[in-house]
C-alpha cells in the first residue's frame, strides 16, 4: 500500500533493472520517458550493460533476487533472453524485451527477420565517425569561437546569453550536426560573416526576459558573483531581448521561444526547420543523422 504524506500519496520504492546487452543507452532513454508520465515515484535503478553471457547473468541473478522489482531487458541472444526469463519466472519478478513489439511491427512491415545482432546501432560505422566529426565541430564553435568556420555548418544558433544555446548546440552535435552559435550582445556586433552565410540553417533562440533575468541571476549565485550587475537588470534584459528580435526578423531567420521549452524540445524544432528548408529547396533532407 501506498504511505500518505500529508495530501500527497508516495509509492512504495520499486526497484528497476535494466539489462541490456550493449551500452543500455536505449534502454535507459526508454525507461526514462515511461518513467517522467509518473508523480511521486521512488525507483531504485540498477543499471547492467554489456550482458552478453550466460556466466555474466548468473553473476547478476542473485541481485535480482535481493531486489525483486521489474526487468526491463534489450537482450537479442536467445539462449541469454532465455536464461533471464526463466530465472525471473522462478522469482516471480516481471521481465519485459520493450523493444519486441517495435522489431516485429518493423519485420511485418519491411517483410524480413532482425539480424538480432547486439549493439549494432552502435556500431563504428561512417555515420558513428560523422557524429564524432559534429562534436568536435561543435565544441570549436561554441560561444562565437572560429566564427571564421561558420560556412561549414549545418546550423548556427544566435541568441542573448543564457538562452540555452550551448546545450543545444551539443544535444545537436550529437544528432550528427556540425553546430556553431553566437552570443548577441548589444555593445558587440556579430561578425559580418553571420549575415552572409549560404549553407548553415540560421535560427534565432529567444526567451522572456523574466525568465532570462531568474537563470542568469541564478547563474552568478552559483559562482558566487554579485547580483548587482547589468546583467540580470530587468531593463536592460529587456532592451537586449529586443535588440536580438529585430536582427532575427531583419534577416528573416527563423526564432524559437525557449522559455517553456526542454533542450530535447527545442532541438526537435530546428530539425524540423532542418527538414522544411531542405524540402523547399528540394534537397533530400536526412533525418537524424547519426544514432
């Protein structure tokens, strides 16, 4: 039975197991979605990568047995999936493969079987080293740097300070983008190369000034800098706020309002700008480019 808090109902500790027979980065990104449509949870994780041996498991069974819980597993080996859910069955502890219901939907529709080959999503393959291309593109780029460099990517951000452009610049990178973006500060034009750029996707991220002036004062409280500055004055937020707009609308570059926006969120949207430019140019558009 639940314990009560007051008003507030608090669920019992549950404890997750995540098996996974390559990193468990899916695995992990899956949980976590199914996880965040839940209030007042208290999980306990127990994360196990690279499960690929019976010897391995039976290392792991006695934890599953001292934490009885849930399994979810991404196990493709049929004697390993087999193994698991024979030990689970035994300790009465519910085991779900979550990608089981994708991968047949997906041989039905394609009209052939999974290869059933362990962490082939993360195989060292040319879009892999693409990938790692567009993060270090992106780390070199940050914060207005090499700005010389600018014509080689894919996407450039513009925004005031502490309007998340560094975070999604790198969530970005690591979708196989190459990323550069710039701080706009009124004092301090931007290079006249911004504004000539042919091959980069240009977007304009914006926020509420409110909002802008509680994460930057939050910014200089955790540096334990004082919090008597320009930098977090309402005006003067809003006159720098305003400044970026009218360059944004001048040069007709798409904007995107990151005040009620997660990263992942914002970084959806300019893939989408991605996609609708490329179809208006009619290029083929690639998606996500690395997974």
């Amino acid at each position: 039975m639940p314990r009560t808090a007051g008003a507030r109902v608090i669920a019992e500790r549950v404890h997750l197991h995540l098996l996974s027979d390559s990193t468990g980065e899916t695995l992990e990104m899956l949980a976590k979605a199914a996880l965040a449509q839940f209030d007042d949870i208290d999980v306990v994780r127990h994360f196990w990568p690279m499960v690929r041996s019976s010897q391995h498991l039976e290392r792991l069974l006695p934890e599953l047995k001292a934490n009885p819980g849930l399994v979810l597993f991404t196990l493709v080996n049929p004697e390993t999936r087999a193994q698991l859910e024979r030990a689970c069955s035994q300790l009465g502890i519910p085991a779900v493969p979550i990608l089981d219901r994708i991968t047949e939907a997906l041989e039905q529709a394609l009209g052939q079987e999974a290869h059933g080959r362990p962490g082939r999503q993360h195989r060292m393959d040319e879009a892999y080293f693409e990938r790692v291309d567009a993060i270090q593109f992106t780390i070199a780029h940050d914060d207005g740097v090499n700005w010389e460099n600018w014509e080689e990517a894919d996407i450039v951000l513009a925004g005031v300070s502490r309007s998340s452009k560094t975070p999604t610049s790198i969530y970005l990178a690591n979708r196989g983008y190459k990323v550069a973006n710039i701080p706009l500060v009124v004092e301090s034009p931007p290079p006249a190369k911004l504004f000539e750029l042919k091959h980069p996707l240009v977007v304009g991220l914006t926020t509420a000034p409110e909002r802008l002036v509680q994460i930057r004062r939050n910014r200089l409280l955790t540096l334990n800098e004082t919090t008597a500055t320009a930098y977090v004055d309402n005006d003067r937020v809003r006159d720098e706020v305003a400044y970026a707009r009218r360059m944004f609308a001048d040069n007709g570059w798409p904007v995107i309002d990151v005040t009620r926006r997660s990263i992942e969120e914002t970084a959806a949207a300019i893939i989408r700008l991605c996609a609708q430019r490329a179809n208006a140019s009619g290029r083929e558009f690639e998606g996500v480019k690395a997974i």
